[in-house]
C-alpha cells in the first residue's frame, strides 16, 4: 500500500497538469542564460550556478521546491541532494527524466524525453573475431559517419539531455577520430565510456584515455584459463594483450570495468573472472546476457539454460553485497528481480539496478525505485546507433527505426512506432505479463526477439519461462 501511496503522491506532485506545464517549460533554452531553465535551475539549486535571469531564478525556486518533495518522499536529506547535483552529468540526467515527466507524466517504469544512455557503434572493423560478436564485425562499412557528422550527432544528443554516450563498436579504438569524438562529447557535459576489447590499451593509450573518457569496459570472457577467452575472441593472445590493457587502464586511473559474455564455455570461470576482476583493481564487473543475433546466432547452443543463468544471477548479488571492492552488474533484467527480493526479504541489504548501477535500499520505497527504474531499458531509455547512423532499439535487436542522416535524432526517439511498441509493458507476453516483477524486470526483449522474432515474446532464460526454454531447446538440438 505504501508503494502506491507514495506513487499516488508523485503522480498528485509532479503528473498534474500544472506541474507538467512547468516542467516542459523548463526544458527549453532560456535566451538570456544560454541553456535549457531546467539546468540553470539544477545548477542554482547546488549552488554551481549563481547568474540566472529573473525567469530562470523562478524557475529555480519552483525546480527546488518540486525536488524537496521528491526528496522527502525518498528520505533523502536536502543536503545530499545539492551535493549530488553538483555533477553536470548527474544534473542533466535529471533534465531528462523532467523531460520524461513532462511529455508522460508519472510512469511505471518512468519514460524519459531522451535515453539516458546511447551506445554509438563508432567503427566495424576489429582486430579480433569474435564468436559471439552482435555486429559480425571485422572491415569498416564504405558509409561510417565522418569526424563532421559525428560531431552533429554529438550535438544532438546532448542538446536532448543524453546523460552517457558509450563508444562501441567493432573496436572503436580502430577509428582515427575516436579521441577527437571522445573529448567533444566529454566537453558538452556526457559522461563518456568506451567498450573495447583492451588488446590495443598500452600504458600511452591509456593515459590519453584518461583525458577523453569517464569509463572503461575491457571484454575478458574467462579467467581460469587465457584458452577461454582466446576461444571466444578467435585471434591466440588476446587475452594476455586483454589484461595489459586493464592493468593499464587501472594503472592511469581510470574506472574500468570488466565485462564477460555468460555462456556454457565459461560459466564455470565466471567466478574467478570475478576475482580477477578485484585482484586486478577493477570498479566493475559487467556480465552481459548472450544474445543470439549476429555471429552469436552460429553458438546458440551454448547459452545458459535458466536455471544456470538464475544461479549466476544468485552469484552475482551475492559477489555485490559482500564488500568486496568490485561491484557486480549485469545486463540481465532479472538481477533487479533478485536483488529486490532479497532487499524485501533482509532490511538493510540493497536493491540492484543493472542498468544504471544503483544500489542502494530505501526501506518501502524499494520497490518505487525499481520500478521507476524500470528494468529492460531497450527503446525506453537506452538506444543504440550503428556507424552509419542507423538508430536501433539496443544493440542486440537489429531493427532500423530510423537513420540520423535522414532524420533529427530526438524526432526519432519521440515517434517511432517500434520504440513505442517496445514502451508498452502492457503488451508483453507469457510469464512476462503477469509477473508481480514485471515493472522492475520485463525479461529481456532482445532475448525474446532473438529466439522469436516479436520483442513481446516472454524472456526465454528466465526461471518463470522454462517451459517455453525447453520448446526452443528441443528445436535446437533436433535442427
């Protein structure tokens, strides 16, 4: 009941017609102050920002008094508040859930007016071979965007309050203008990540990674033996070449992140791979769900039943709250469905949220928070681009919205029929549309799309939906 109290409240605060006004509102570029009223208001109210016109100085006294409310409702002290805006990165995701509120209202899960994180395929070619590679990367397309149009993608998402842009690829690192790309967006206020393979990261790579980028993820898919991850990347070395590059990356000081693809090959090194992960001063392990698009679909057989993925998922919340310095995330929405049962079950254990890393543990507003957070984040807060521009709703689901060179960015986000689609929990199917986790969670949609074709289809390696694993398993093995 207290749930939907307190949702009753946000909805009453924040959902009525009034507010929403305001808050769209704020969401534009002030004339005089040269940004959009909502940043000047949050840059105000942490005390970063201390010129603002009289309009923008309302603004600011309204912003506040709306994030007081907030706050209240979370327990969360006023002075941690301002002290948590203070982040130019933070203070614009908070831009964009305004933005989100004020196109829709108060959601479960909440939809934002712009994702919080984009992933830009930056380059197809790599120096590796991936098995498992969703872009069956290896030469660059004659049709990449250039340094130019790059830059006005660049442009556009940060104009739409995009939080974080990750570069993937491919191997970004094999593109000329990665660091040219990197720093432009770093210098509008994105927080800026790169994914890599690491085989190219020597101590210099590093440090000029440090200038360019808040975060590293160094693919390393086994640990018990280099034999592992060479097997998976197909080029003898790799791994070795891997773990330099992590050593250097830690060595420069950069929040790096290891990040390992579960799959029947590895499953029995996942631990160890997280224990490498601490031993080699890693923030992060960030174990990815198989997917079966791309090359991935040639090793189909390889991937975790639900019970050894549940398992896995079990492991992984346990490795997260036993203080062990390395925090342990993972792309599988059922991990936001373990973690908040544990949290409903052990006060003072916390709830996880594999997509924006949060963990924490706010008594009865657990569950608020989750499914604020809202689980599955492909199409509804998170996309991805392709080299040449094409926009899809994660890179696991290879399905073209739209295409930047065609069409503004932000008109996409906003109007295409399939992301729509895909923000409807409600449409859902099987277990997924029943679950009492299913605003928390929603089961992958790659996944689903991956085995069935249709987004809506329920999360064939989840613990509720093994009957329908054991139908696409069957077919498999008779095949």
């Amino acid at each position: 009941m207290a749930i939907f109290t307190t949702l009753g409240i946000l909805k009453l605060a924040l959902g009525n017609p009034l507010s929403r006004a305001l808050l769209t509102r704020s969401t534009r570029r002030c004339p005089k102050c040269g940004d959009q009223r909502i940043r000047v208001a949050l840059a105000r109210y942490s005390g970063q920002g201390t010129k603002a016109c009289l309009t923008c100085r309302m603004y600011s006294f309204a912003i506040g008094s709306l994030i007081y409310i907030g706050g209240w409702l979370l327990r969360t002290p006023r002075h941690k508040i301002k002290e948590y805006f203070k982040d130019q990165t933070t203070r614009r995701g908070l831009a964009s859930i305004v933005g989100g509120i004020a196109e829709h209202g108060v959601t479960r899960p909440q939809l934002f007016g712009a994702p919080f994180l984009v992933v830009w395929d930056l380059a197809h070619a790599c120096n590796l071979k991936c098995r498992h590679c969703y872009q069956r990367a290896d030469r660059p397309l004659p049709d990449e965007l250039t340094t130019e149009e790059g830059k006005r993608l660049i442009n556009e998402l940060a104009d739409s309050n995009v939080v974080a842009l990750a570069f993937s690829g491919g191997e970004p690192l094999m593109r000329r203008d990665f660091f040219e790309l990197a720093a432009y967006a770093r210098s509008l206020g994105m927080y800026v990540a790169i994914a890599t393979n690491g085989t190219l990261i020597t101590m210099e790579m590093a440090k000029r990674l440090k200038e360019a980028v808040d975060y590293v993820e160094v693919s390393l898919d086994g640990a018990a033996a280099a034999k592992t991850h060479d097997k998976f990347r197909g080029i003898p070395g790799s791994f070795d070449r891997a773990v330099d590059g992590i050593k250097n990356c830690v060595k420069a000081g950069l929040y790096t992140c290891i990040a390992t693809t579960a799959t029947k090959l590895n499953l029995h090194e996942m631990q160890k791979t997280y224990e490498l992960a601490n031993k080699l001063g890693c923030k992060r392990q960030m174990i990815f769900n198989f997917v079966p698009t791309g090359r991935g679909i040639d090793m189909i057989n390889l991937d975790l039943s639900p019970e050894e993925r549940e398992g896995l998922l079990e492991r992984s919340y346990a490795n997260l709250v036993s203080g062990g310095g390395c925090a342990v995330l993972g792309t599988a929405p059922q991990l936001a469905r373990v973690a908040l049962k544990r949290a409903e079950e052990t006060e003072g254990e916390p709830l996880v949220s594999a997509h924006f890393g949060t963990a924490t543990n706010l008594g009865e507003h657990t569950r608020l928070l989750a499914e604020f957070l809202g689980g599955c984040g492909a199409g509804r807060c998170y996309c991805a681009i392709e080299p040449n521009g094409d926009v899809k709703p994660c890179v696991f689901i290879p399905i073209k919205v739209g295409n930047i060179r065609e069409k503004p960015f932000l008109e996409i986000w906003r109007d295409s029929p399939v992301l729509l689609d895909l923000r409807d929990r409600s449409k859902t199917k099987g277990h997924c549309s029943t679950c009492e986790y299913r605003y928390a969670c929603g089961g992958c949609r790659a996944r689903a799309y991956g085995y069935f074709g249709d987004y809506h289809m329920p999360d064939p390696g989840c613990i509720n939906n093994v009957e329908y694993w054991n139908r696409l398993n069957s077919k498999i093995h008779d095949a």
